[in-house]
C-alpha cells in the first residue's frame, strides 16, 4: 500500500531500468514521482494527466475518506471517476484496501493518456510499472539486503503490451506492508491490479519459508499471470514468468 499523501523517496534505483527508449523525463505532484520513458517529451501532457488523477483521487477522499484508511475492500461505485473503479476492483480481487492499487492505477491511466502521443511509453512510479513498448523490455528487480538484489530480470516482451510489472516489500521503501518479503513482484495486464495483488502476496510472506504458501495464494488472484517473491538468499516464481541474469 503506497501512502496518499505521503513521504517522497528519491529513486536512486532508475538508472538500472526502464532505459529501452531515448527521451527520458521526471514529473512530480505531490508525493506521486513519475519516470517515463516514451518516443518524445511529453512532459506537458504528462502533468496534465497527473494532476488529474490526483484530483480524481483527492476529491474522492474528501467524500469518502474511509477509501484513504481502508485495510479491506469497500463497495464498488459505479459513479466514481474511472481510477477510483479501477482501484476498488483491484482491491475486492486480491482482497487488500484500495489504496494499494494508488501507484499503479496512476501509472496506469498516465500512460494510457500518453499512448495517444506516443506509441512507446514506459511509466515507473514507486516500483510499479506499466509497459507499452514496440520492443521487449527488461525489468531489473531490486531487493533490499538481498544477495539476489538486481541479479535477475523481468522479460517483458513486445507481444504482450500493454502489461503492468509491480513490486511490494516488506524491507524497502514507504510501502505499507505486514510481510518482510525484500521483493514481491507480479505481472497482469492490469496495473492497478498487480500493485493490489504484490501487496497481498507481500503480506502473506513473512520469511522465505513462505515463498511457497505465497506464490500459491497469489496465483488464486483473479488476473495475476506471474509472480516472482526474493527473501533473503532465496527467491520462487509460478506463471508467466520470464526471467534473465543481469
């Protein structure tokens, strides 16, 4: 769960991915920080989708602030902006409050904005990432004290676009987690939904003991095709799944 407002955390980790495309920018509000990568600068329209989003969600907390403090699904709403739906069903799915979905829900629809623009667009905010690439892009997993951390990763390819890559620790970061998993991360087509779902998976491992029992919860997830889980010295993955040596 990323907090909404919350601590803003420099992204010391960028210069190990996303790194597929020229043009490379930075927008922020608030504590919402953006890297995208895509065929041109768009940063102007990056901004614009940004700042409506979190208007969408700010405005949405006023009226219902229990969408703000909620650990548990809450009630679809059918008249809510599209973001906070996207949230509330990513939510009831991996069964985790909606704030959990927030970065990758506005990752999500800020990159779908930009596919109007560009027809290449990668967006990472806090680890979470939607993907819509014409070539296959790797993803480096960076996890903590792990001896594995940024050894393996992700392969993304060009065929499945647009797909989220979304990652919860338990050791790195604000994230709002009860596990103490250095990395969870999990792979749909969904944004909103992997980051829901990489937050339910991350509570559920408390030591790599339970990289096991984890992986089998998080493949009951409706829409999650693959996950990956590294604690300490050890790491597991189930699904659609590929992986690469750095």
């Amino acid at each position: 769960m990323k907090h909404f407002p919350g601590d803003y955390q420099e992204r010391t980790y960028r210069n190990r991915i996303l790194n597929n495309h020229i043009n490379t920018f930075t927008v922020t509000a608030g504590e919402s920080d953006l890297f995208i990568s895509a065929d041109c600068l768009l940063f102007d329209a990056a901004m614009l989708s940004l700042y409506r989003c979190r208007s969408y969600l700010e405005a949405y907390i006023t009226s219902h602030p229990e969408f703000l403090t909620s650990l548990r699904p809450l009630q679809r709403d059918d008249f809510a902006p599209q973001i906070i739906r996207d949230m509330l069903v990513a939510a009831r799915k991996a069964d985790v409050g909606p704030m959990a979905a927030v970065a990758g829900a506005i990752a999500e629809h800020v990159g779908k904005d930009l596919l109007e623009r560009s027809k290449n667009v990668i967006i990472e905010n806090g680890g979470d990432i939607f993907i819509h690439s014409q070539n296959d892009v790797h993803v480096g997993i960076l996890a903590g004290g792990s001896p594995l951390s940024d050894k393996l990763s992700i392969i993304v390819r060009s065929s499945e676009m647009p797909m989220g890559i979304c990652t919860s620790s338990g050791t790195v970061g604000h994230s709002l987690s009860f596990g103490n998993a250095d990395a969870v991360c999990v792979k749909a087509k969904s944004v909103s939904l992997a980051d829901a779902a990489a937050t339910a998976i991350g509570n559920i491992t408390k030591s790599k003991r339970d990289i096991p029992k984890a992986l089998k919860a998080g493949m009951k997830i409706e829409e999650v095709l693959g996950i990956i889980i590294i604690s300490d010295d050890q790491f597991g993955a189930v699904g659609d799944i590929e992986l690469a040596a750095n």
